[in-house]
C-alpha cells in the first residue's frame, strides 16, 4: 500500500509562507512557535537562530 501524506496542501503553503518569512527576518522564531501552536522559547531570542 502506498503512504498517504496527512497535509494538505494548504497546510504545506502555510508552512512553505512561514519558512520563507523566518528565512527573510520578517518573523522571529517564536512567531513561528506561536502559530504553530508551539510554547515560544526563552533562548529562541528574535531570528538570530540557525535552521
């Protein structure tokens, strides 16, 4: 049986939108946290973090 993938696509575009916006600075990587329904982290200071 094949694998089926649970996201939808809309999701993947969310996904692919908010990696692109971390990328660029327009967003830190708690906003990423937070919209993904995530704890923001303490150390996690603004988008200086490497991915």
């Amino acid at each position: 049986m094949d694998k089926q993938n649970n996201s939808t696509p809309a999701a993947a575009t969310e996904a692919e939108i908010l990696l692109e916006q971390l990328k660029s600075g327009l967003i830190s990587v708690n906003d990423v946290r937070v919209k993904l329904g995530l704890k923001p982290l303490p150390e996690a200071n603004k988008k200086f973090l490497t991915i």
